[in-house]
C-alpha cells in the first residue's frame, strides 16, 4: 500500500506512513455488527369474511400474512395484516406474482426448507 500511495499521490512520507498505520489497526479491530430486525418466520392464509362489527353483510375475501419479526434483542414479534385482494395485487404486482403463484412460491420455500 505504502508503494502505491508513493507512486499514485502527492501524499508525504509521514502521511503515507500515518495511513497505512490507520489502515492496518482499523483492519484488526473486530468489526461493526449492527442487529436488525428480520423476518423468522411467516403464516398467510386467503379467507372470506362474510360480516364485521361495522358491516353485516360484507363478502369479501382477503389475504392474512401473520409475521414472525426477530426484534434488534432477538425476541420474536408477531404482526398479522389483512389486506384485501386487490390490496395484495397491488403490494405484490412489483413482483408479477398472482395468487396461485404466491401460493406455489411459499409451498415450494416450505418444502425446500423441510429437506434441508
């Protein structure tokens, strides 16, 4: 590196001897890890409601994602969604994924996960 910052900058001897010095016990420091939340797990289901408290004549089907979130401690939240059809599609279009094809791509992630 010392060669390589002597032949390619305007950098002096002791700059060039203060970054490669950096550079050396930045690399043996142990490393950031940061702790994000992440999806563990996910259950989802397509219903019909047929009544709600505000409507009693409803007919509508929907789709229900339960989410199993891994939080920045490690404990797992869950949070479920309801989404309408066309609420799905919409969410989802971006991936060109129908609701049969949802369907497949889920049952075929279970079974790759089951063998493994």
């Amino acid at each position: 590196m010392q060669a390589a910052l002597s032949s390619l900058t305007d950098l002096s001897q002791a700059a060039i001897t203060i970054v490669c010095d950096t550079f050396a016990k930045q690399s043996q420091a142990p490393q950031l890890r940061l702790n994000v939340p992440h999806l563990v797990n996910f259950e989802w289901n397509l219903a019909f409601k047929v009544a709600s408290d505000s409507c009693s004549s409803l007919s509508a089907p929907y789709v229900g994602l339960m989410l199993y979130i891994s939080d920045c401690a490690g404990c797992v939240v869950t949070k479920y969604v309801e989404l309408s059809v066309p609420q799905f599609n919409v969410r989802y279009s971006h991936a060109s994924l129908t609701l049969q094809e949802f369907a497949k791509a889920v049952k075929d992630a279970h079974t790759a996960m089951e063998t493994m």
